[in-house]
C-alpha cells in the first residue's frame, strides 16, 4: 500500500532490480501483507489506531506527520496494520444499527440497512472515489521532476478512509442525538442544525483528503482539492433559503432501500 515507489531508490549498482526488493515492492505482496495481518488481531495496535481517529478531528495534520515518519522508517506511506480499518468498521456497523432504531426499523430492516451502508455507501463509494483520485492525482498533480515517482491506488484508498471517518461519526452518531426532536421537526431550525452537521461533514472530508495529497512530497498543486469548498458553501446556503432538509432526503432514502 505504498503511495510511491522511486526506481532509482530500488536499483542496484547496475541498473536491476534486486529480486528480494522487488518482490517486497510489489502491490502484490504488500496487498498479501496487509490481508494477512488482517485476522491476526493479536499483532494490531488498536491504541494507535484509536489515536489516530481522534486526532483526524483535533489535529489531522499531526496524523499526516505521522505517515512521513513511517515512510522515513519503514519505507511505506500508508498503514501497514489494519486496525484503523477494523475500528472503522465497528463505527460504522454501531452506528448504522443506531441510525436503525432512531428510525424505527425492525431487526431484518436493521440488517438489510447495514448491508447497503457497508458494501455500497462504503466500500462502493470508496472504491470510486479512491479510484478518481488516484486517475487525477497520477495524471495531472504529479511533479515532472518527479516521474519516477507515483501514487498507488492502495494510498489513495487509505485517505479515503481518513476522511470518511470524520464523517461517518458526524452523520451517523452525533446527528442521531437530533434527528427527530430538532432536525425532523419541518422547522428552519431543524435544517439548520441538520444541514450544518452536513457542512461540518463534508467539510472535513473535502480537508482531511486535501491533506492526504499534499503530505506526499513530489505531488504539485494539491490546492486544488480545496476547491470543493466554493460549491459546498453555495449548496448550503441555497439550502436554508429553500427549505431543503438534507438529513430527512437520507432518511427517507434509508427507509426506501430496505421495502
């Protein structure tokens, strides 16, 4: 899962590979790697991965020093233990079953929701979104000095997960203490509130991702990424002045996929 590899870093005296190294490089055995310490719980460290989800509130740039001092140390940008990953997934799984009984659902409704959220909203969104961003980061951000160098899907996949935890526990915990007393209530405060957390929301998103691009050091223009900040703005404040109630569009789309 490394977001770059440099040929002349990997090359011998005379130009080849070593085979040990290139074996060890390959998105192949790093991919083997990562699953493999996927079932060993005993060798994940959950501490630093609880830190680490605290800190993409608080401070996400602190997190990002922390992957420069991985790649200094090990070689490797992006995580090489899936804790991160695996308290995502309890997040997200707690969380859907609360957003369930705060919309009434029964127990198979329950299930059927936490399906859809996993394997589409998730792993699906992620795996496009992940995937568009590793086509335009290779394509257009990286350095022409530094071509030997490129960002490899399994980092960009691994800032998505960084951004997307802020706002799962935005959306999916914290707003369901206001869903139907404040946000559901068809009053301006009710959007307000609702829409707000979905600024917060994806807002955190939008930099969290930002940040992720711009810590690897031979990309160019990572700006850019801030620039779905200008519409998001436009789109909330159009929001209050319609009347548009983001949160009660998802909750009724919730109840509609598990009929």
């Amino acid at each position: 899962m490394l977001p770059s590899t440099s040929v002349n870093s990997l090359s011998q005296g005379n130009g080849a590979l070593n085979s040990r190294d290139a074996a060890r490089h390959t998105a192949g055995a790093k991919r083997y790697k990562y699953l493999r310490r996927l079932f060993r719980f005993r060798q994940m460290d959950f501490e630093f991965a609880a830190w680490q989800m605290l800190y993409l509130f608080t401070s996400p740039q602190r997190v990002y020093r922390n992957f420069h001092y991985r790649k200094q140390t090990k070689d490797q940008w992006a995580r090489d233990d899936p804790a991160f990953l695996v308290l995502l997934s309890v997040w997200l799984c707690v969380s859907t079953i609360g957003f369930g009984f705060v919309l009434d659902m029964g127990f198979f409704e329950t299930i059927k929701l936490l399906l859809w959220v996993v394997f589409i909203d998730c792993v699906g969104v992620g795996l496009l979104i992940s995937t568009l961003m590793w086509f335009i980061s290779n394509k257009y951000l990286v350095k022409r000095q530094s071509r030997d160098y490129d960002v490899e899907w399994g980092y960009a996949f691994d800032v998505h997960l960084n951004a997307f935890y802020p706002l799962l526990v935005i959306l999916h915990f914290i707003q369901l203490f206001f869903i139907n007393h404040v946000i559901l209530t068809d009053t301006f405060i009710g959007y307000l509130v609702g829409n707000t957390l979905w600024l917060v929301a994806v807002g955190y998103y939008i930099y969290v991702t930002f940040l992720g691009y711009s810590a690897l050091p031979f990309l160019k223009n990572t700006v850019i990424l801030l620039y779905p900040f200008a519409p998001l703005i436009l789109l909330y404040g159009l929001s209050l002045a319609l009347g548009w109630n983001f949160t009660h569009m998802l909750c009724s789309f919730y109840k509609y996929r598990v009929k």
